[in-house]
C-alpha cells in the first residue's frame, strides 16, 4: 500500500527568520494522522536567513540528521564538536542521554536550505555522540547510495536506530529499486524535482508511504533528489 503525502498538506511555520515545513506534527503543528511513521518522527525542511540560527538548545534521547540542500550550515555542541555542514554531507547528532547545541548560517547573503530528521533510537540513554560524512553526487546519480544504517555499513553513519536511510538523483531514464521488507515500512521524500515511485507521481516536497511493499522502484525522475527511508514500525505504533 502506497499512500501520497502531498508537500501542500503539511504544516508551515513562517519565524521570519526561519521558515518551515513540517512533514509531521512538530511544535505548534499539530495532526494525529501524522505523528511520525515508524520509528521517524521528524522531518522539517527548514530555510534559515543569512546571519541567522537555533541558538543553544537541548536534546535528549533522539537520533538528529542534518542534510543540507543549498547553502551551509555551522554546528556547535556541549560535546566539543564544531563544524559546517554543506551540500552532499550527512550529520547525524545523537541526542542520548542530553547533548545541547546550536545552528547558524553564517553567510551573509545566502539562505540555508536543509532537512532537520529525528528517528526514534533502539534504546535510550546512549552516549551523546556525532559524525559526518560526505556523500559526492556521482555516488548517488542514477542510485539509493546508503548514507545512514544501524552498522555503519557502506562507509554510512551510524544510527542508534532501526533504520536506514538513502539519497539518490534521478534524471531522465535514471532509474533504481531498492528490495523491501512487507514487515516494515518505507517513506519516501522528494527534497527537489519530480519522481514516480511505484508508478505514483511526486513533485518537490511530495512524500509517499509505503506499507506492506516488497520493493520500491523510483524512474521518471526530472532533476529529482529522493530520500528514502527503510524503517522499524516503531514501538509508539505510530502509523
């Protein structure tokens, strides 16, 4: 069963200086009927003026991945890490046990464009941790390129969580399928262009969950980036 996420249904949020779109319900967003699917709880694709951020905040038990699409993005955290994170690079933060951190872009014209994701993790009370990674474009054209798992497989980060997750660019005759588990769940983001998964069209922001699917085909692509997420049902039983 494949069900459409229309990128128009989600909530908004306009900060001014941070404008955002919530595939789930998230602050003052609020619908049961999207509370998270399986263990992902969280996908905001924020825009972050230039000169502007998330001051220090806390976190705790949660699996945080950063995967900026234009623009930059500066981290800081109580664990001593500090970096950039740009285009192509994947930042999983582990909230564990309590970490605080902050976010900024720092570029004086230019807007931030990212995903903020949160995974439920397996178990609690982990070891704050992080790591990042880069990913290039021809790792991921025409492909799923792996980019975070359980095992760290594939040069992918680690998670502290039963899910993977993908990214691929897809143009033209492009195309790429990916074997699922019916047991588990699969949700399918287009952070930009368009896709037909399982023969069901989607624009940018468009997302699909699938439930109960053996596999999943991406083709018809035009200028698309996808994100894919091959997921545990999650103990809350959010669906």
């Amino acid at each position: 069963m494949i069900t459409l996420r229309k990128s128009v249904e989600r909530g908004y949020a306009d900060h001014g200086w941070l404008k955002s779109f919530h595939s789930f319900s998230f602050a003052d967003y609020h619908d049961p009927a999207h509370m998270g699917w399986g263990n992902l709880r969280v996908i905001n694709e924020d825009r972050v003026a230039p000169g502007r951020g998330f001051g220090t905040h806390g976190h705790r038990d949660m699996e945080i991945i950063s995967y900026v699409l234009d623009g930059e993005l500066g981290h800081q955290d109580s664990i001593g890490n500090g970096a950039t994170i740009r285009p192509g690079e994947v930042q999983r933060m582990s909230a564990g046990r309590g970490i605080l951190h902050s976010e900024y872009n720092r570029a004086v014209t230019q807007t931030t464009h990212f995903l903020q994701i949160w995974i439920e993790p397996d178990r609690r009370g982990v070891e704050p941790g992080y790591e990042q990674k880069d990913f290039p474009a021809e790792d991921k054209r025409g492909r799923l390129r792996l980019v975070a798992s359980p095992d760290g497989r594939e040069g992918s980060v680690r998670l502290h969580a039963d899910a993977s997750m993908y990214v691929g660019l897809f143009d033209g005759a492009e195309q790429a399928e990916l074997a699922l588990d019916p047991q588990r769940l699969a949700y399918v983001h287009v952070a930009r262009g368009s896709v037909s998964v399982n023969g069901v069209a989607l624009e940018t922001g468009d997302a699909a969950k699938l439930q109960g699917e053996a596999l999943l085909r991406l083709d018809g692509g035009r200028d698309a980036e996808v994100i894919v997420f091959d997921l545990a049902p999650g103990a809350s039983g959010r669906r």
